[in-house]
C-alpha cells in the first residue's frame, strides 16, 4: 500500500498570500492517479485536482498542482477566507486508494 | 444532476452490524465505479473500498478485508456497505463517493455510525 505523507500539518497566512502544500509518497505514483481534494468544516470534499495538474470542473485557476513520480505539490494564490480548508492528497494505485492525512489551511 | 443521498445517522452497540446505503440518480449507476470512504471524528479521510456495479466486483483496503462489505441493488440505483463487529473506533461519517475523471467527484452527504455501549 502506498503512503502519503503531507506537510506542513497546518498552515496560517494572510488573505493575497500563496500557499503551498506537500504530498510524498512512499513509492512512486503515476501523475495519472494523484488527485487533490478541500474539505470545508462540516462539508464532504471536494474534487480540485485530478492526474496531479487538471483543475476540476469549477475550480479557479489560483489552484494550481504539479509533481511527479513520489513529490507532488498543491498551490494556491491569492488566498481567500473562503480558502479556510483541509486540503487532502489522494492516490491511487493497483485498484487500492489512500489519502494523505491532510493539511489545514487558515487563514488569518 | 447526479445526486448521491445516503441513509440516515445510526447508534450501534459494540459486536452488532451496520449497513449503510446511498442511492445515486441523475445517471446510470453501472457506467461508474462507487466507493466508501469515512472519516472519524477530527481525523482525515480513509479510504475503504469499492463496486464496480455492472460486475459486482470489489476491492477493499486491507485494513476492512473481512469485516466490511459493498454490494449494490442496480434495480433500485443503491449501493450499499456494510461494517461488521463494530468498535468504538469504527464511529465516524460515512461517505459515498463516485469517480469522474480520475478521482471522486460526486459525493454522499455523510451518514453518522456511532458504536457505544
């Protein structure tokens, strides 16, 4: 089973700011199936990224992902109150899925 | 509009089973992939399996194997899972979730299992 790890844990800045997480994998990952997911408090995910850089349908285009092979990033400009999330990597590999423990954005 | 609307919050006793359901519409269920997904309460998302619902074929996390089931009912668009033997550590909402593109795009809106004695 692959595991992701994400960092940081939490991150706190400022509305205009530029966000950016992290996701490690355990072994490598087809860019195909790395996908990134925002939880808002209360609310099931949300789909922003699919094969590792192709924004959902919806998402704005401050949210943007890259990566390859076992490092993959989510970044996300111009930050906006509303961005206030867990933001969630996910993988997946011979039929088996996991997700990263998550990253919390706040924002100030 | 595809819709994916799940059963609602249950209370079980440690040792029973519960089963939970999510009926889709909006779309034909056998064309996609259905998964379960949960989250305890403050913690992140766990994955737990899948159906291909034209086959019936299914794939777990070996964390579930033998304790966890998905089966679907395609005359009535639901799919359902199943959690056997439950634990304090199994309360948690439970998510259905239906791939699109390469990931989960269409979502349940959580079912609540809490297991107290």
């Amino acid at each position: 089973e692959i595991v992701l790890t994400q960092s940081p844990g939490t991150l706190s800045l400022s509305p205009g700011e530029s966000a950016t997480l992290s996701c490690r994998a355990s072994q490598s990952v087809s860019s195909n199936y790395l996908a990134w997911y925002q939880q808002k408090l209360g609310q099931a995910p949300r789909l922003l990224i699919y094969g590792a850089s192709n924004r959902a349908t919806g998402i704005p285009d401050r949210f943007s992902g890259s990566g390859s092979g076992t490092d993959f990033t989510l970044t996300i400009r111009r930050l906006d109150p509303e961005d206030s999330a867990v933001y969630y990597c996910q993988q997946y590999s011979d039929a088996l899925w996991t997700f990263g423990q998550g990253t919390k954005v706040e924002i100030k | 509009q595809v819709q994916l609307v799940q059963s609602g919050a249950e209370v079980k006793k440690p040792g029973a089973s519960v089963k939970v359901s999510c009926k889709a519409s909006g779309y034909t269920l056998t064309e996609y992939y259905m998964h379960w997904v949960r989250q305890a309460p403050g913690q992140g998302l766990e994955w737990m399996g899948w159906i291909n619902p034209i086959s019936g074929a299914t794939k777990y996390a070996q964390k579930f194997q033998g304790r966890v089931s998905i089966n679907t009912d395609t005359s009535i668009s639901t799919v359902y899972v199943e959690v056997s033997s439950l634990r304090s550590d199994d309360t948690a909402v439970y998510y259905c979730a239906r791939e699109k593109i390469r990931g989960l795009y269409y979502w349940g809106q959580g079912t609540l299992v809490t297991v107290s004695s």
